[in-house]
C-alpha cells in the first residue's frame, strides 16, 4: 500500500511539473445589434478578443467607420482586446484592386489605421479583404507588410482574416474555378503568417446561397481546409474559424423587367430563428454525425427547404480539433446567433 501511495504522490507532482498546454485564444465577431452586443455582455468572461467588423476603406485609402462606445467600455473594464476589421465595403474587387496598386492610397489608409488605433487603444486590427483577385496577390502581401511593420513599431498587433482553401488545386467544377481566382488564390498564407500576427482561417461558407443546400462547416471539410493551412501557418499563428447559427434555404423569387424567376436561394438564420423555423413546419430536426451539424428538411406547400445548423455539438467538435492540432485558438463568426450552450463548453480566459 505505501508503494501505491508513493507511486500516486510521484505521478501527481511529474503532472505539475509537465508544462502546462498554453490557453486557447478566444476571439469572437462583434455586428452592430442588439443581439450581439447581449451576448458579448452575457459572455464577456470566456473572449479574449472582440473584433467588430465596423470599418470600411476605398480606393483613395479613406478609412471611416466606429465602435460601439458601449463594447469599448465593457472590453476595457474587463481586460478584452478590441481588434476591429478593416473590410473592402461590398467586398468590392475592383475598388479594393485600385487601392493595392496605389502607395499614397495604402500609405492614406495606414496613417488613418495607426491614428485610430491609438485613440480608441485597440490591440491592433484585422484585415478582411474579400473577392481579392489572384493577380492582386502581391499587392495585397505587400499592403498587409507595410501595414504590420507600422502596427509592430507602435506595439500593435495585425491579423487577417482568409477565405478558406482546401488544395492547390482549383477543383472539378466551373464554380469552383471562379471561387479559386477571385476568393482562395489572392493570399500568399507563407508571406502573411511571416509577416503577421496571426491568420484566422474563415471555415465557414463550405456551402452558401450559391450552391446547394448543406453544412456551413462540415468536420471533414474542416480538417481538409486546416491541414492545407498547416502547410504554410504555424499552428500558434493559425486561429480556427467557427460558424454560429445556420442557413435556410428556401425558393425565392426575383422579378425582373416584369418577368418573375424563380431560383434556390439561402439566408443566414440564428440559432434560435432556426429552431423557429422548424418548429412551425413541424420538422424534425435531425443529427449529421459525419458532418457533425443539425439538419432539417422540409415541405412548404410542395416545396422543400433544407436548413443546416451549428449548435454546442458542433462548436464542441471544432473546438476539440483547436486542443488536438496545438492551434492558436478560435475565431467565431458571429455573436448573437449562436446556440447558448455553446458558453457551457468554453473555459473562462485567464487575464
């Protein structure tokens, strides 16, 4: 029995002394509602970083946008990093194209960045250019450079948030062609997880109101995408992308010159929405444990409608691969429409 004893006394101080798994960064999407300023306030002890996605730049590098006052005080009182977006408005390419090739445009847009920054004290910032071309890769890597060797010589942190890729290679289909050259192949991840912070890997939008019906973020799809990433990212710069609510997709109908056409098309639906919309149908709703998400399916006077939907299940199984690959943490698209046990699931951040 002593020899049991002295056996569990050894183990338990070789557990203490075994360096401790570094936390899990939690950063979590902030829009401009109600809804998503509630559940920052309910679960502001589990984030450790609120990035709204409030700022716009155009292709004079004019930058405008603000934070809710109200998310700037609750973050300082509790010690949570403030990391707004920077976005292309209407991820317009075009204009975002105008601004890469400009100098004086990328040098207007970074003094402003900087300004910003230091009168509201963010952490840094995050950029989230979208339908970037792939012959705007260079100077994009070349903004994004400029604009993180400002921010490290003011002590400022810059990330980027990048459209999901799962191969080198485009894909089977003309759709995946296109999604290929103006949304995957613009961002050089070797360059920008160099020149960087950290990447938040957007693995969501597996399926949108552009294709048919299925997961936002199926797991298979997800480890796919991650394990592309882990080519060129470091695990401790790369920051998971989790999807909240869901997507329901229904028959719209568009009228055009008088002419009425009819075609599938998809809005994005809170959790709780969902459960709604489901309840009224009297759908079941059913558990997909491949793609590790809820799904219902459903007639609406003939017509069926799909809905895919993320509850705690399915931030739990993402979360878990986050804990397996050693990654940097986590970065949730979007407060307010998330499953509420989600927060059951997710250790407070240590300050």
């Amino acid at each position: 029995m002593n020899r049991f004893l002295l056996l569990c006394c050894s183990l338990f101080v070789f557990a203490l002394l075994l360096p401790a798994q570094p936390q899990s960064e939690h950063l979590f999407y902030a829009v401009d509602s109600e809804e998503s300023f509630r559940s920052l306030k309910q679960n502001i002890d589990k984030i450790s970083i609120v990035a709204p996605g409030l700022y716009s730049v155009d292709e004079d590098g004019v930058v405008w946008g603000s934070v809710d006052p109200r998310i700037l005080d609750l973050a300082a009182r509790h010690t949570v990093g403030v990391m707004p977006l920077i976005v292309n408005p209407g991820f317009d390419q075009q204009m975002l194209h105008r601004l890469l090739v400009n100098p004086e445009a990328r040098a207007r847009a970074i003094a402003s960045f900087l300004e910003e920054c230091a009168r509201y004290r963010y952490v840094g910032m995050q950029f989230d250019f979208e339908n970037l071309h792939q012959n705007d890769r260079s100077a994009f890597t070349t903004f994004f450079k400029e604009t993180a060797e400002a921010f490290h010589r003011r002590g400022l942190r810059l990330s980027v948030a990048v459209v999901h890729r799962p191969e080198e290679f485009a894909g089977p289909t003309p759709y995946h062609k296109w999604l290929f050259e103006n949304w995957r192949a613009g961002y050089d991840l070797k360059e920008l997880a160099a020149a960087g912070d950290f990447i938040s890997v957007m693995t969501y939008s597996q399926h949108t109101r552009r294709t048919t019906p299925g997961p936002s973020a199926g797991m298979p799809w997800t480890k796919q995408v991650v394990e592309y990433f882990l080519r060129f990212v470091p695990p401790e710069k790369l920051s998971l992308g989790i999807p909240t609510g869901g997507m329901h997709w229904y028959t719209a109908l568009d009228t055009v010159r008088y002419v009425a056409n009819a075609r599938s098309w998809s809005n994005t639906v809170s959790y709780e929405t969902a459960l709604g919309i489901i309840e009224r149908h009297k759908a079941k709703l059913l558990w997909n444990d491949e793609q590790q998400v809820l799904y219902a399916v459903f007639a609406n006077v003939g017509l069926f409608e799909y809905i895919y939907l993320d509850d705690a299940r399915s931030f739990k199984a993402k979360f878990d691969l986050v804990r397996t690959l050693k990654l940097r943490g986590i970065s949730v698209w979007v407060l307010g429409t998330e499953d509420p046990a989600i927060w059951n699931g997710l250790p407070k951040v240590s300050r």
